[in-house]
C-alpha cells in the first residue's frame, strides 16, 4: 500500500540530486497510467489533482477514485493539490487525504504572497502535509498550451531566500524561463539563474513546465536542486493523440479501447521522464 511521497522523499532527492515527478491528472486513467508508471520504475511519484480538474468532474468523486487506486500501488505515489489560491480548497483536500499541496500566491504582490503561503502552512501542519508555494510569474496556461515565450517574472534568489524564510514553506517553484504548456520554440532555462536559486534556497526547487524542456537540461536541474518536475502538456498530448489514433477516421465507437490506448501512451511518457530524472 503507498504511503505517499513525504518531505523527507523531496528533501532526499533534493540531496542527491535526483528528481520526483509530479504528473498532473484530470480523470482516473491518467491517475493509473501514473501508478502504474509508479511501479513500472520503482520510483515515487506524485499524482497532481488539481483545481482545474474539480472544475469539470465532481471533485469528491474523483478524489475518492484516486485515493483507491493510489493506496493499492507498492511503491510510493503522493496525491498533491496543484495550482490553489483558496484556503478553504486547500483545507477541504487535506481534509480528504491529499500529502501535499501548492499554494499558489505568484500573482500577488510579494506581501500578499508570504500571507497567503503562511496561512496554507499554518492549515497544513496538523496533516503532517507538506506545502509548495510559487514565487515569479511562469508564463502559460494550465490545462492547455498558448503562446506563452517564457518572459514572466523570474525568481530573484535574494527574494526567495527570504520567502523561504518567512513562509515556512517546503518547496518552492520558481520562474527560471519555463512556461506552462508547449512551445513553438524550445524553452529557454536560464540554468545560472536556478544555480544561484538552488544555492540561496534551502528548501527544494520545483520547476513547472516540464513538456518540451530537454533530458539534457532536466539532469543538470536535478544537480541544481530542482528535486520535483511538474509535467502535463505532454500528458494530455500524449492522451489526445492515443484516442484521435485509435478512433481513426471516420471515428469509430470502441471509447474502451481508446482508454486503453491512452493510459498506455501517458505511462510511456512519463517512464521516460523518470528515467531522465532519476536514472537507475
């Protein structure tokens, strides 16, 4: 039975500079292909239900789900909140078993920011959860790729050290030229920058906007201390096209069997991202 995926997992990776993969999930077949990916490698892994998912599904529902799928798995698999600006989100998921959560404050102003994030602390503490926060602006959108460049507000180290500080929060993400979604040029990561993060920071990095980043410059995240990658264009790429194959054209009616096709595809996706990330 999983036990989730603890600070101390992020904190150890962090150390020696491996990377955990947070996959961001919408329904239970991409919550299995995660799983299953889970245990295909050996490797934690963090499945990431989020608010955008909630805004199409019954989210007690698809919690119920996945937390069952999740507590069968042999190897650990964390059930993490992505992208939440509301408290009461953030109480009503740790409330229902989720590890982890990411408040995400990177809109505000930097005071609002360390409020926000130090309230979601403070909510977490008595669920032994830990908490990921976001400081700069990464570009992009969510649930679906736009043409974002990458040019958001980036993380000052000298700020980020002293958020860290104020917010008692145990990781942070961090805008180093990543974006969310794909991009019709390859992504620039500004790898000094996350150098100088990496050494004024004494928590673990997060770098969201996996999709199109290179293996190359995911390993040398990893050394960096980035120790949590958050993919999920490539996800529901990989998901869209499994089913857009399988239906054909004209489109045929087997809705099984394209499921079946796309949690294979997804988990295929994400083996190769772990082996990039944490190589046996």
């Amino acid at each position: 039975m999983s036990r989730g995926v603890g600070l101390d997992e992020l904190a150890g990776a962090r150390r020696e500079g491996r990377g955990i993969l947070g996959a961001v999930a919408y329904d239970t077949v991409g919550v299995e292909a995660i799983v299953t990916a889970g245990r295909r490698t050996g490797r934690p892994i963090i499945a990431q239900i989020g608010s955008s998912a909630f805004n199409h599904v019954d989210a007690g529902g698809l919690i119920a789900a996945a937390r069952m799928i999740i507590e069968r798995s042999p190897t650990p698999v964390g059930l993490h909140l992505d992208h939440s600006g509301s408290l009461e989100e953030i109480r009503r998921c740790l409330d229902a078993g989720y590890t982890s959560v990411m408040v995400d404050g990177s809109r505000l102003d930097f005071a609002d920011n360390v409020a926000l994030s130090t309230a979601a602390v403070d909510l977490a503490r008595p669920y032994a959860a830990w908490v990921e926060a976001e400081l700069g602006r990464i570009d992009g959108d969510e649930d679906r790729s736009i043409a974002a460049a990458g040019s958001g507000g980036l993380t000052r180290p000298s700020e980020a050290a002293r958020f860290v500080d104020e917010t008692g929060v145990d990781a942070l993400a961090v805008s180093v030229g990543n974006v969310h979604g794909r991009t019709a040029t390859p992504v620039r990561i500004h790898l000094d920058l996350l150098g100088e993060l990496g050494e004024a920071v004494r928590v673990p990095l997060v770098l969201h906007g996996v999709s199109g980043i290179d293996g190359d410059t995911l390993a040398v995240a990893c050394r960096l201390g980035v120790a949590k990658f958050n993919v999920n264009a490539d996800l529901r790429a990989a998901y869209l096209a499994a089913v857009a194959e399988w239906a054909g054209e004209p489109p045929g009616d087997d809705l099984v069997g394209a499921l079946r096709v796309a949690r294979q595809r997804v988990t295929g996706v994400l083996v190769d991202l772990i082996a990039v990330l944490d190589p046996p």
